[in-house]
C-alpha cells in the first residue's frame, strides 16, 4: 500500500491530550500546508474539537481508536493489550505504509517497543538508536544514543555515526556536520577496543572529513561538533546531567534574582538578556526524541509539552519525510560498505558494517 499520509498522529497520547495535540496540529499545518494528517483516537471527542482548529481540520483525516496505552502501562503490557489503542493503531499505519511516520507524546516505552516490534529496523540497521537536539555553544546538537541500546559494538557505533550524520542534514539543515565519539579523552589511544575500531572505520569512510575523532563530555555543550555518537547508557547519563545542571541554573538565577531589594532592580536591567537566554534555552525548541534506523519515522513528544512543543516534534518529523531520511540512510551505509569492501586492509573490519554475522 503506498502512503497517503505524511504522518499518522496518535491523538490521545500526553498528558493533557488531545487538547494539546489538536493545538499543536493547527500551529504545525500553518507551516506544513501540504502535509496530510491521519489523527487516530476516539472519534466521539475528536470530530467536534478538531472542527474548532480550521487549518488543522483540512488536513486531518479520523480514525477511531476506542483505546489508550496509560502512561505507567509497561511495555510487554502494551504490546499485549493495546492493540487498539490510538498509539498501536498509529504505528500499524506506518508499519502497512499509508504513512510515512507518526509522532504520539505518550508512554515512551510502549511507543519504543511498538515502534521496534510493528514496524521493525531497516535491513542495513543492526539496531534503532534513540536520538533528541539539544542546545550548545556554537548552535543546536545532535546526540545519540539516549537510551535504547545499553550495550552496544563498534558496528553500531558506526551505523548511529551515519544516522546522525544524516539526520543532522535532513533536521538541521547542516550541508557537511561534524561528528565525533564521545570517548574518556581526545587522544587516539584512549577508550576500548570498540570505539577504536569504530573510529577506524569512520577515517577511511565518505564522512572522513567530517569525522572529529573522539570527543569528550565537555565538547557536548562546547558545540565542539555538531554529532555527538555514543552509547545508550552514556548518552542517557549525559543527557540527564545536562537537564539537571540547565535545572540548577535556572534555580540558582531565581534564588540570586530575588534575595534583595538591589537584585529585584538588577533582574529589571538584566530582562532583556535573560528573556533572550530564556528563549534560547526553551524546552519546547528541543522537544521531540526521534527513534533512528526504522522502516519508516518515530518522533516521540514529550508527555508533558504544550502546543508549541508538540508542533516542534511534528516539524521535526515532516523535515525527516520530506529529506527522504530513510533513502539517505540506506545511501551512507551502501557508501560505507563498498569503501570497506574496496579497501584490502580493511578486509577485518567488513563484518562491522556487513550483514549480522549468522
């Protein structure tokens, strides 16, 4: 079946849908006027409420769904019992191709497990890898992965350097984006016997020139490159000490703002720069986990976002269907496989990037 819609939308996901998702779909339609919307969820509370967003309303198309995932349901239980929840049901129409991809603010790990399940990785993809943008110094980064594979090989290292790489062009517009390993020092001997051996691999492939090497945990937020590649156990803790030390600046700006008369009239002076700071650094700019390497585009909204930050998550995925995301993925890896393959001395290294060893 070929896909008639760009992106099928689970309406009942978040905390505080669908309100959100409806509002969020009418701010996204303003800019994706070509977009067609498949909004999958209870019909009885969605037609009245999808008639008050105009634009939204002639872009979407209903599909009833008499059921929700909860957001404390475990995934096993949400692969048993959710098959006709708006969530399943949205992904079911990704996985028969009358989408291209859909994006749900619900349960994370019924979102992660369905996606995997129902619609399953590429071919050439070993293993999906969690992705998110996130702010730095030099501009917006790329990081994964953020949670979805613990453990992971030298070949999957290499497969999440391509998939960032490309999704870096696609969602940031980025014509040639830097990527690096993150790594316990810069220097080329440092880190185990897998991420050496991923590096190798990443010097002698097309994206050479674009390969920094190994990064560390400070050259995240330095904007040092624009990818950053790591495992999911250490990309999660790295993202979670990020959100924890922006958290800490915030409570800290409000404590030294308000201690005294003197700070009050400082914080009046410095409102400008702060709103400025405060925009820069807004949540809602960043919303939107995208979960790389399946057969079709998975963008999870954070549960608890507002409209704004629910029309960022459906930007982020229209920008990945319009690039073609998935094509350009199976190119950089075809790319990367004959260059291994031409290469005599590389010959060790060809079941890194070949097909899973039986």
């Amino acid at each position: 079946m070929t896909q008639g819609f760009s992106l099928a939308i689970d309406a009942m996901g978040g905390d505080n849908a669908p309100d959100i998702v409806l509002d969020g779909l009418e701010l996204a339609a303003e800019r994706h006027p070509e977009a067609r919307f498949l909004l999958v969820g209870d019909e009885a509370r969605l037609g009245g409420m999808l008639a008050l967003r105009k634009r939204a309303a002639k872009l979407c198309s209903l599909r009833h769904a008499p059921d929700a995932i909860p957001s404390d349901m475990k995934p096993t239980a949400a692969l048993r019992q959710g098959r006709n929840s708006s969530m399943r049901l949205a992904i079911d129409a990704v996985a028969a191709r009358e989408a291209a991809g859909v994006v749900s603010a619900g349960n994370t790990g019924a979102l992660m497990a369905l996606a995997k399940i129902v619609v399953k990785a590429l071919p050439e993809i070993d293993r999906p890898a969690l992705a998110a943008i996130g702010p730095s110094a030099r501009g917006d980064v790329v990081m994964l992965d953020l949670g979805a594979n613990v453990q992971c090989d030298a070949r999957n290292l290499v497969e999440f350097a391509i998939m960032g790489e490309t999704f870096a062009r696609a969602v940031l517009g980025l014509p040639a984006p830097t990527f690096g390993l993150l790594n316990v020092g810069s220097e080329e001997l440092k880190g185990d016997e897998r991420l050496r051996l991923a590096a190798e691999i990443l010097r002698e492939s097309h994206v050479g020139a674009q390969f920094h090497g190994f990064i560390e945990g400070h050259d995240i937020t330095a904007g040092t490159v624009d990818v950053v590649v790591t495992d999911g156990f250490t990309g999660n803790v790295a993202l979670k000490t990020g959100e924890g030390a922006l958290k800490l600046m915030r409570d800290l700006l409000r404590q030294v703002f308000t201690s005294s008369v003197p700070a009050r009239l400082g914080y009046l002076l410095a409102r400008p720069a702060l709103d400025r700071l405060r925009e820069w650094m807004d949540p809602r700019r960043y919303n939107g986990a995208i979960l790389l390497g399946l057969n079709g585009v998975v963008v999870k909204s954070h549960g608890g976002t507002d409209a704004l930050g629910f029309a960022h998550a459906v930007d982020v995925a229209m920008d990945m269907v319009n690039h073609r995301f998935n094509d350009r993925i199976r190119e950089g890896l075809a790319r990367l496989s004959a260059a291994v393959e031409a290469e005599p001395a590389a010959a060790a290294l060809a079941p890194v990037v070949g097909e899973t060893p039986a």
